[in-house]
C-alpha cells in the first residue's frame, strides 16, 4: 500500500508539474515592430484627457534627437476588438474604468515574451494618477523587453570579426550587416548603411583615471568626444576649413548613471554636428570604469540619416552595445 501510494504521488506531482510547463510551452510567440505598442481603451477614454495622458507618458519624444521622435508607435483599440492575434502583441497597455483602483505589470498573459500594463481606477482622475505615477516602470519594462527582442534578432547572422576580441579584449553580438570600417591604435569604427545615411559603432579605450572631478563631467566628457573626432572622424573636404566630428555646442548632451556587463559608468546623449560642415545626427555613449583592466572603456553608436527618423537606428545600436561581454582576465 505504501508504494502504491508513493506511486500514485509521484504521477500526481509529474501531471501537476505536465500542466504547468504545458502553460507556459503553449502560449503563442509575441508579435509586433520593435518599439511599437497596443493601448487597450475604449474610445470615449482615449479621446479624452487619459487619451492625452497616455500620449504624454508613452509617446513622448525620445531624448538626444534632432527632431521628436516618440518612444513608440502606438496603437489603440477598444477592448471588445482585443481578441484573436492582437492579444499576442508583445507591449500592451490595458485602461479601463473598474471598481478598483491598481497599476501593475503582467507578463507573459497571452503570449511570451508579453508584457501587459495594466492601469485601472474608479474615476478618470484615479486612471491619470496611475499613469503618472506608474508609466516610468510599464516603459522601462516594455522598452527593456524591446532591446532583448532586438538582440535575439541579431543571433540569425552575426558579424565573425574579431577585431574588438584583439584590440580591447571584448565582444558585442553585431549583425553581419555592420562592417569593420577603421581600425586604429585603440579605436575601432563599425558600420552599415541605412536609408540615407549609415549606422556606426566606435570603440576606444582612455587612462583610468580620466574623468576624475564630478563637477567638470560634462566638460569633460565633451572634450574627449571633440578630440576623438578630430583624431578620428573626419568631414568632408572643404577649402580652407577643418570639418571634424564634434559634440554639438549648442546640446549640451544628457548624461545619466548605467552599469552594463556588471561594470558601472555613464550613459550619454546628446547631438553631434560636423565642424564647419552641415552635418548632424543622435549620439549614445557609454563610458564605464573598467576598473578590472585599468581604463575607461567607451562605446559609442551614432546616426547619420539627414531628414529620416532615426529612432529605431538608435534603438538597435543601444541594443548591440549592451551585449557587451568581457573575454580578457582581470589578472591581464
């Protein structure tokens, strides 16, 4: 009796254990364009002041752009139509009149990989007060959830170059689009070409102790990116004049704290132009204290693309830079 008993708990706990991974196992892949969201709501609220809110909090401009770009293309649809295949849309965002009053994230409701805001109140006024104090946590978890899509996608054709491995003792999972451009001392330039422009990736490496004083970073940091241009990016040809890159001088750019590959150091944003030239475009750095290797590693994407939207040029060279991996010893 006693082993019959343990045998008739073992299957239960094997049919329990069946039932929960079926769950998970049989929920549909996500759906949707990297940087785009579903906004379930009835119509009545959307063209009112929520609607507003919604539109202030989720497509506000992203910061660092020439011109406003919003943080993602929205659609909306009321919640009698959100069945069938535009359940399985990676980022939603559910508002609705209830009678509670709650703001959270859901995952993987429908489909996997899913995130699901959800903000309910009993009075409009009660929806507005979860959305101002709760959008901060849905965008940073849906965009969060965008850039890990946006690195999967990389896995289908990855660059093979090894010339980051060689020169900084790193790697960054690049499509096989980019190419190794300029390779010199310790700087390296990838690119590609995108509709009117190209897509760029610069690596380098500084002393430890640059940026040292807290009061001069901004300063200083545009000092380095200035002399990084001159030595490395040059514009085109003109009589008489020197055209570099440069940070430019009237942005001063954004800079806030980041840690990647569990190394800490600054994320900053900003707008670079050509000197003397009428060139310009979105710049996204990273500078972080490699303390292990004695150096402040910098990782920089930028954007050439005259009179197109650039944000999703951005949003997938954030992507790649934080693939970043360490393959060098601290011991070297």
């Amino acid at each position: 009796m006693k082993t019959f008993g343990s045998l008739c708990l073992c299957l239960s706990l094997l049919l329990f254990s069946c039932k929960e991974e079926g769950n998970q196992n049989f929920l549909p892949t996500s759906i949707g364009a990297i940087n785009s969201m579903v906004v379930v709501i009835d119509n009545e609220l959307w063209n009112g002041q929520v609607g507003d809110s919604i539109r202030r909090h989720f497509a506000a401009p992203v910061l660092g752009m020439p011109m406003d770009e919003p943080l993602f293309n929205i659609d909306q649809i009321a919640p009698k139509f959100f069945t069938g295949s535009i359940r399985n849309t990676r980022s939603v965002l559910y508002v609705m009149l209830d009678s509670v009053n709650v703001a959270h994230v859901k995952t993987d409701m429908y489909a996997a990989p899913q995130n699901v805001g959800v903000i309910k109140g009993t009075t409009e006024a009660e929806i507005m007060e979860n959305l101002a104090s709760e959008s901060n946590q849905i965008i940073t978890a849906f965009k969060d959830m965008e850039i890990t899509e946006a690195q999967k996608r990389f896995n289908r054709s990855l660059n093979r170059e090894d010339v980051l491995q060689e020169k900084f003792g790193i790697s960054l999972k690049v499509p096989s689009i980019y190419k190794v451009g300029k390779q010199e001392d310790s700087f390296v330039w990838i690119d590609r070409e995108i509709q009117k422009g190209t897509a760029n990736i610069i690596v380098y490496q500084l002393p430890a102790n640059s940026f040292t004083n807290d009061s001069t970073l901004v300063r200083d940091i545009i000092a380095m990116r200035d002399s990084i241009g001159e030595k490395y990016i040059p514009g085109p040809d003109v009589t008489g004049k020197k055209t570099h890159m440069r940070t430019e001088p009237a942005y001063a750019p954004a800079v806030f704290p980041v840690e990647i590959a569990g190394v800490k150091g600054v994320e900053v944003r900003g707008i670079w132009d050509m000197k003397n030239y009428p060139m310009a475009g979105p710049f996204l750095t990273y500078i972080l204290n490699d303390k292990a290797n004695n150096r402040k590693l910098v990782l920089e994407g930028f954007v050439f693309a005259p009179a197109t939207e650039k944000r999703d040029d951005m949003f997938e060279l954030e992507a790649i830079l934080k693939t970043l991996q360490f393959n060098i010893s601290e011991e070297k």
